[in-house]
C-alpha cells in the first residue's frame, strides 16, 4: 500500500474534505469525509474572504483553526480505517485560502498550519502548493488540471468542469488541442451568499429555489462585463473578486429572481468560457457540490446542447472528493520528486515540485 491523505478546504466553505487515496497499483480512493464547519466559523470564513484588512492575530488564529479541524478529519479518517499514522506516507494540504490574487503581481496564501498538522497527527504534511508556481510566473491555479489528466484522460473529446464555489475548467488534450485550465469564474458561491442573506438557507438544495426565480436580464447583462469574464487564460480567481458586494444589487428585488439571476451568471460564464476555449463537443465531465444543484444543470446542458454533460462518477471518480484526492497526488508527486504543476495550464515558465515538506 501507498496511503496519502488529501485535504481540501475550498471556496464553499462548507467543510473540510479529507480523502484516504491508494496510489500502489495506480489511484484508488478508499474512503473520504467531509468535516463540517460550524455556522459561525462558517460566516467567520466568508466575512475574512471579503474583509479588505485583516488584522495579524486573527490571521494565526484561522490558520491554528483550520490546522486543528485538519486533524480531526485525518484522526476520524484514520480510526474509522482502523489505520495508524505510520502507515501513510504523507498527507496533502490544500488549507483554505485567505487571499489570492491573479498574476501579475500575484499570490496566494492558505491557512492551516502544517507544522501543527504534522505534529498533531503524526504525519509528515505537504503543503503549500500554490506558491512554487506562482514564483515561477504562474497563477498556481488552477492546480487540479493535471490531476484530471493523470486520472480522467480519454481518447476522445473530454471536458473536467469543477462547480465549487468558484468554477473551473480543464480541457483534456485532444487531436490538436493542448491541456487547458482555468477559472471561469463563480460557481455556488454568489449564490449560496445569497441563500444565506436573503432566504435563509445554507443553500439552494437541487436548485428549487432558483427554478422558481425569474433571470433579471439586464443586470444578468451587467455582470457580464466584469473584467475577469474578458480576460485570456491563464487566469485564476478567488472570493475576492467573486462576492455580493461587489456586484451592486438593487434593493427591493423578489429574492428569488436574484437567486436566479445569480445562478445564470454562473452558467452563462461557464458556458461561454467552454465554447471560448473548449472543445466543440464531446463529454463534459462534472464535480464539486455543483454537480447536486439539478436547475444549474439543466441550464448548462441547454446553454451546451452539442456537450454530453454527466457526472465524473461515470468515469469512475466520485464527484465529491475529486479535489481532495487531486490534493492526495499532488503530495505523492512531490515526495517522488515529480512535478505537479501543468504550466500550459498555469502559466508558470516550466514545471515545478510543489509544496513544503513537514516532516512527520
Ligand atoms: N444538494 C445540493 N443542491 C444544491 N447545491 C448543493 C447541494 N449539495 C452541495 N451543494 C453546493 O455545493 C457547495 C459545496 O461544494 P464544494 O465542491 O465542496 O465546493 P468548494 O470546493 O468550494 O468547497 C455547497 O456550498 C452548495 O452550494
Ligand atoms: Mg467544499
């Protein structure tokens, strides 16, 4: 056995995922979980995402925090396994990311103390996978890419699209199409902000709510010109660009024709980011949370109707735990030595060995 724990705290802020992946006779997941986060840290998550200063203390304070909820996610993973820590070789840490800004001039940063998680569980943590990229003139997004080429690559036309709470996209390559990634821009996460201001939800379950909203068309148009939606790959972004506030919404609206209208930003975006730089037809293979929101998905097929949309689980991947795992290889890539970073994806001027080890 090759045991490696991904974790992954994404732009949701919904939990942490932690997955338990076998890489001995090629990749297997044996198990994975998601650890909730309490409402309060939850709202704590989204109002540092936003806050335009940040004050030092609380910074540690959230990087302690999301150390400790790492390792109760490996401890519960490890015990319902019946694994001790001396049976995996590293864990892969994403942390949760507190800031990240697009190049130039970029960077990025996760919290969630290594040092701490190494300690606490016994085992030796990988981390910080962003930065290597970026200071080789990469985004250091989106990083999953290589991943889904290492697990999903087809002889055919195939699409991977991410719905977190950012979305994005990889292109697998294909006749004379090279390995493509990027964000394409929000996914749930402007619309579960809304869910929990204005309709009092965490979010909207199979997408009920946003079926019964009607799209308002000209501020769906407005939104629309947002710089980031004009912008060429390699591009990346993140909570900071990507939240209500920054979107002047007009007061007095039914909630529900937001929800909507939110919803639509999202699968206009992502529909125009596939037809901009996809491929012109083929599977479009999805994950993330997105993927149970059933409105966002009948819109897609329709803005798409020349892509079969379905579930990475018919390529044999679960789609919950798809960036976790990635998260997983990237640790086994870099204790092997291997680069893990695709620079035609990121931008970066060659391939890079990701990460900080911590030894166990
Ligand atoms: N049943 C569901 N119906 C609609 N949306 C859902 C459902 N389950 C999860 N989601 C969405 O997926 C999000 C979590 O997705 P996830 O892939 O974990 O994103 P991230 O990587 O950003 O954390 C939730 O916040 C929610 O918006
Ligand atoms: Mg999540």
């Amino acid at each position: 056995m090759s045991l490696f724990i991904g974790l992954m705290s994404g732009t949701s802020a919904d939990g942490l995922d932690a997955a338990l992946v076998d890489f001995s006779h090629g990749i297997r997941l044996l198990d994975a979980l998601c650890l909730p986060y309490s409402d309060s840290f939850r709202h704590h998550i989204r109002d540092l995402a936003v806050a335009p200063l940040l004050k030092p203390d609380d910074i540690m304070a959230f990087d302690r925090h999301i150390a400790q909820h790492s390792v109760s996610a490996v401890r519960e993973l490890l015990q319902r396994n019946r694994l001790q820590p001396a049976q995996i070789t590293a864990i892969g840490s994403h942390g949760h990311t507190l800031r990240h800004k697009s190049q130039p001039d970029g960077y990025s940063w996760q919290a969630g103390d290594p040092s701490w998680i190494a300690e606490h569980t016994g085992i030796t943590c990988i981390s910080d996978f962003r930065r290597r990229d970026i200071a080789a003139g990469g985004e250091g997004a989106p990083l999953v890419p290589a991943f889904h080429q290492a697990v999903l690559h087809s002889t055919q036309p195939r699409m991977v699209l991410n719905i977190g709470g950012i979305a994005n996209l990889t292109v697998l390559p294909h006749a004379d199409q090279a390995l493509l990634g990027f964000d394409t821009g929000p996914g749930n996460a402007l619309m579960d902000d809304w869910c929990r201001q204005r309709l009092n939800c965490r979010y909207d379950a199979g997408g009920a709510l946003a079926a019964q909203g009607r799209c308002r068309n000209e501020l769906l148009q407005q939104w629309l010109t947002l710089d980031y939606f004009q912008r060429q790959p390699p591009k990346s972004t993140g909570r900071e660009l990507f939240n209500l506030e920054r979107l002047a919404i007009p007061d007095g609206c039914q909630a529900e024709d937001i929800l909507t209208t939110l919803g639509e930003l999202t699968a206009v975006s992502i529909s125009r980011a596939v037809q901009e730089h996809g491929h012109a037809d083929g599977e479009l293979l999805l994950c993330g949370g997105g993927v149970h929101n059933q409105w966002l998905l009948q819109r897609l097929q329709l803005l798409l109707p020349d892509h079969r949309l379905a579930s990475t689980a018919s390529a044999g991947i679960d789609p919950d735990w798809l960036e976790a795992m990635a998260f997983a290889w990237l640790a086994f890539r870099t204790r092997q030595h291997l680069s893990g970073n695709a620079p035609a994806v990121t931008g970066a001027a060659g391939e890079r060995i990701l990460g900080g080890i911590y030894p166990a």
